[in-house]
C-alpha cells in the first residue's frame, strides 16, 4: 500500500476542513436555536483558525501557492460589487 506524502496529508486536511466551514456556515445560518447557533459560530471560528493554520503551513512549504488575482479581475469585481451596492 502506498503511503500519502506529507504534502497530501496537508492537502486532504486543508480540503476536508474547507468542507466541514462550509458545513457549519449552512448549520449556523439556518438554527433558530440561539444558543446552539452560538455553539456553531464558535465551533465554525475554531475550524477557520485550523484550516487558516494548515493553508499557512503549506504554502510555507511552497505546497499551495494560491495565483494571484490580476488587477483587470480586481477592478472587474470592484464594478461589480460597486453597481450592486449603489442599488441597495
């Protein structure tokens, strides 16, 4: 059996803490039960500064090197967003 390198042990925990945010952002955003959303917000900010401390480590390593984005795609979005917020 092969083993998993280091570099794809840290991808599939970067990856599976990606899902489990998103998870807990659905489970937060629809709990009518104050206290149990609380619980979820909280438990949803600890898995952030996990997946935070995992993406800093890899790219660190060189292992995840997010691109850049290009400023015509910055500007893009800043219109985009600019439109919409004008008409709230």
């Amino acid at each position: 059996m092969a083993m998993m390198s280091d570099k794809e042990v840290m991808g599939d925990i970067l990856a599976t803490h990606k899902h489990i945010t998103a998870a807990y952002n659905s489970y937060s955003n629809e709990c009518m039960h104050k206290p149990l959303r609380e619980d979820l917000l909280n438990i949803l900010r600890e898995e952030h500064n996990i997946q935070s401390g995992v993406f800093t480590e890899m790219e660190k390593r060189g292992w995840y090197v997010p691109p850049c984005a290009e400023q015509q795609m910055i500007d893009q979005t800043k219109t985009k967003f600019q439109s919409v917020s004008a008409t709230l």
